[in-house]
C-alpha cells in the first residue's frame, strides 16, 4: 500500500412496564393489588422496584438486525445493544461509539477505525476487528439481502465480493485486534456522515453468527432475539406489540449507565400523551396538536427542534404513467406547501424544494424554483403531460400515531383531485409498508417522512442514485439519471466545503427540475419528557433519541 498523509479525528468518547415504579409501590403496599396483573407482569414491576428504569415510547419493530433495519426508530435500539463504530450525535455530527478514534486520509479514501480496547460482548467475549470485518462482509453479501448494501457499494471491492466474483472485500482490512481499516474506491468526504446515518450499522458478533448461511440471516431467530451484542445496553426480550426490554451490559466498555433498565412500550400517539401525563412514560415524540396541552404540564419538558428530515411523496417511476416530469411538475404546483406548514403545522414545519438543505456550510442552494401553489398552471402541465384523468391512483401512509400528519394526508388527496389527479388512500403499518415500498416494490404512490438530509449533502444520494434501488438501497421511487449520479460523485470526491457547494448547488437544481420525488416540507421535531428524567438532549431527528441514553440519569 502507498503511503498517505493522515489527519486524526477525535471521536468524542460518549462516556416501562405497564405502571411506573411509584404507582407500583403503591400497589404493592396493599399486597392483593397485583393480583390484577398478569404473574409476568407482576414479575416485571416487582423488579423495577429494585432498578432504576426509564420508558420510552416506541413503535412495533420488523427486526432487531442492523442488517435490515430500514427505520431510524429500529436503528437507534440497535445502536444500543450492539454498538457502531460512529453514531450520529444531537448535532448531526458522527461521534465515535466503538471507535475511539479515526484517521482520514488527506483524500478522504481511506478511514482507519480503532476500536476500543475494553469494547466486550455482553458474554464476556472480547469485539475485535474480525467482528467489524464479519458486519461488513455480511451487509455487502448480496445474499444477505442487507438495506446496507447500497450504503457501502463505495467500497473498493464491494460489488466483486457482493455477487460472489470475489472471495475478500480488497477495501476490507482488518489490520490488528484493534484497528479495521476501510478503502473506498474514490475520495468521499461524506463517508462517516452516512455511516453513522441513521444511528450506525450495528456490529455483530462473529462468534454468535459465523456459521449462519447469508441468505437465512434475515429469517433467523437473532434478528428479533438479539441476545448478544457490545453496546451499552443488552436485549432481555421482546414482548409482542407490547416492548421491548433493555437492561445495562455488565462488559460496557465505558462508565455505567445509571439507568439500569430501557422500557420502549409500543403504545399509539394519544395513548402515549396520556401515559406520559399519568407518569407511566418518560419520553415521547409529540405531535403539533398535543404540544400546548403538554406544555401546561409543570411535571413535563417539551421541546421543539429544527428537523433535518423531509416530508415528501414517492412515485413509482417503474411505472410507465409516472415518468413524466410535466406530471410531478404538476403535483407540486398543485399542493399548496405553504398554507398547510402555516395552518396545519402551525408554522413550525419549512417548505423544502430539494433534498439538498445543509448543513449550516451549504444551506439552502439558490437558484430553486419555489413551485408557488398554482392550480391552474398545475391543470395545464397535467394537461401537457398525457395525464389520463379518469385513472385513481393509490397513495399509501402510515399515520404512525402523528395527527397532524394524518390530517394533513387527505388535504393533498383533495388538492390533487382538484388538478386532475384521482388518489385512493390506503392506510397502512409499517411492515406493510416495507414489504411494498422496499421489498417488493409494488406501490403506486407513498406519502412519508424521515432522513437526515440536514447532516450533509451527499445524505440525498442513498434516495437518488442509479446503484441504490430497493431493497438493496434505498433509492425506493427508482430513479435513475447518469447526470445526477455524477455530481453525486463529484460531491464526494471534492477535498473542501468550497468545492463541495457549487457542485450540490447543481444538483439541487437538477433535482429541482426533475422532481424523482415530490419535496414537501421539514416539520420540526417535538419531545416532551417527564422532568425525572436527566441527561436527555433532544436530537434534531426524531428517530435519534436514545443517541445518549448510556448518559441518561433519574431524578426524584
């Protein structure tokens, strides 16, 4: 290997039941109380007694495998019992987890990893480089079906090893115990940012799965029974559409956490507002509509933060009907974004009119159309566009509890009409959603949120470009332009901010122009938290609030 000059980056080192434990000790006070409560729920709560704990609303998970994990909510519990080798902190910053430090190289082509040298399994085994190599190697088997395997096809070696051409990844290295190196095939400056995106790729123990056939790990028992891992916090079990219970690993390689059990209680919206007031729950997300109410809580915190998330509709651009961009065109002239950020979301949510809106270096490029709410000029391109206006297209949505989002869904369906535009709603849960969106790709259209563009520009390309189709990227509308593929290249190989801007500022227009997705809106991200609850620091993406919980104390 030639010599490369290198910069050092310090990573910096990131040192319930059904009732909460005070109406618990209530009960327990009149004995024959818990009676009314299932043995195995009794035998929870009689142990929260004796540990403190925290509760946290959450959503029903298709796995517990950072292989497959599509959603940030999945991502950041894996973060936890696995550990990554960076996460994502509060400020959209990658921070070391399992690396103590990084070295970059001057052309940002190679990332040297060293690992923490007390990093240990929750079974006493020690994480080595060989369990980074293992992750890895799995994530890029395209046998193994992984969400990540468009992530890292910049890899040397990726897509070789990934189709079976080659036996070793040759940008894979584990050079010590200690220390795992990564060889990207050309310069990205944007590498950390999306390994660390959404919370990081959970690292596996080798010693655990080694012997498991890459085509059977999504279907084995581990990926919802992760009982083995090297974060802070260890997977004790999962209660079907009820929670799922963490508890702190005894080999944690930093200080103890000081809460000892993690409850993430799958409970609906409104159910969660009124557990969170009752003190059952002690983190939720919080819609607009409940902000207010919450905020005369005096035993309550809510917070409302800048997202660097994006609303925006997919289109199936397989289909023949879609590939018009006079239609998409359409549908954005069509959908009054501004008065429904300023009525529905109450101000507090920004229109966006590209995937390219920061960090705070590249801002919001210039240049854009706005698409100003034009019905007319939107009946016209609908026109222009060979629009057959007696076809009724499906829109699918999950609600995911969030009201505002849920009453903001048909005003589109309607607005929509009005140009031409027949929509259908379908309502649907998240593994439903997976399935047709990503896995099958059978969808028409699709109504959601989430990413985080915000981090850095290059964040968009996982959406956009031709090699990430789902469900081995993320590119779920199947967009593919060789002139955006390049300016992503472009982007990434760039050495400074300087460079990178114009390039991004190019593309944004292009995106702008051609419209792979309808962009909508970021709407801010809202928590609200019980007071006993310290250390918590609310992350600008919603799916990211447990990026500190190893920090997290509990007042009285």
């Amino acid at each position: 290997m030639s010599k490369r000059s290198h910069s050092r980056v310090a990573m910096g080192t990131v040192t319930g039941p059904l009732l909460d434990r005070r109406l618990l000790m209530k009960l327990a006070a009149g004995g024959a109380a818990l009676s009314l409560f299932p043995a195995s729920v009794q035998r929870q709560l009689a142990a929260a007694q004796e540990a403190t704990q925290v509760s946290i609303e959450w959503r029903k998970p298709r796995t517990l495998s950072p292989l497959f994990s599509t959603a940030g909510f999945e991502q950041q519990v894996e973060r936890l019992i696995f550990g990554t080798l960076v996460k994502m902190s509060d400020k959209l910053v990658p921070t070391g987890d399992l690396a103590e430090t990084i070295d970059v190289s001057d052309d940002a082509t190679v990332f040297t990893f060293h690992l923490r040298e007390n990093a240990m399994f929750n079974d006493g085994t020690p994480l080595t480089a060989e369990d980074v190599m293992f992750t890895f190697e799995r994530a890029l088997d395209a046998r193994t079906g992984s969400f990540w395997t468009g992530r890292l096809q910049g890899i040397k070696g990726a897509a070789e090893y990934g189709d079976q051409s080659a036996e070793t990844v040759e940008g894979l290295e584990a050079v010590d115990d200690h220390t795992f190196r990564i060889t990207l095939s050309g310069p990205d400056s944007a590498f950390l940012a999306i390994l660390a995106d959404f919370s990081g790729l959970g690292i596996l123990p080798k010693h655990v799965l080694a012997d498991v056939a890459p085509d059977q790990l999504m279907a084995h028992d581990f990926s919802l029974n992760p009982t083995t891992g090297a974060g802070a916090y260890t997977f004790v079990r999962y209660e079907s559409d009820q929670f799922v219970e963490l508890e702190v690993n005894p080999h944690y390689w930093g200080e103890k956490p000081a809460v000892d059990r993690l409850f993430l209680r799958i409970v609906q919206a409104e159910i969660a507002v009124a557990e969170l007031e009752a003190g059952n729950l002690d983190l939720i997300s919080v819609s607009i509509d409940n902000m207010e109410r919450l905020q005369q809580n005096p035993n309550l915190t809510v917070v409302s933060v800048q997202s660097p998330s994006m609303d925006s509709i997919s289109l199936n651009l397989d289909l023949e009907y879609f590939q018009d961009k006079r239609l998409r065109q359409a549908m954005m002239y069509g959908i009054d974004r501004k008065s429904i950020t300023e009525q529905i979301y109450m101000g507090n949510a920004i229109v966006r009119n590209s995937p390219i809106f920061g960090p705070e270096w590249m801002g919001v490029p210039e240049g854009l159309n706005e698409y100003a709410f034009d019905p007319e000029k939107a009946k016209s391109l609908v026109t222009e566009s060979g629009w057959d206006t007696n076809r009724t297209v499906q829109m699918m949505y999950s609600p995911a509890g969030n009201t505002t989002f849920a009453n903001m869904v048909p005003i589109i369906q309607q607005q929509l009409g009005e140009i031409g535009i027949k929509i259908e709603l379908l309502q649907a849960d998240a593994a439903e959603i997976n399935r047709k969106l990503i896995t099958d790709h059978d969808y028409e259209i699709y109504i959601g949120g989430g990413g985080v563009y915000g981090a850095d520009p290059n964040v968009s390309s996982r959406y956009y470009l031709s090699n990430g189709f789902t469900p081995n990227g993320a590119n779920s509308v199947w967009y593919a332009n060789p002139e955006v593929d390049d300016l992503y290249a472009k982007g990434r190989e760039a050495k400074s901010q300087e460079e990178r801007k114009p390039i991004y500022t190019e593309l944004a227009q292009l995106l702008n122009e051609e419209l792979p997705s309808i962009f909508l809106w970021s709407p801010n991200t809202n928590f609200a938290y019980s007071n006993r609850l310290q250390g918590f620091l609310p992350p600008s993406y919603v799916d990211n609030r447990l990026w500190n919980a190893e920090e997290w104390t509990v007042g009285e």
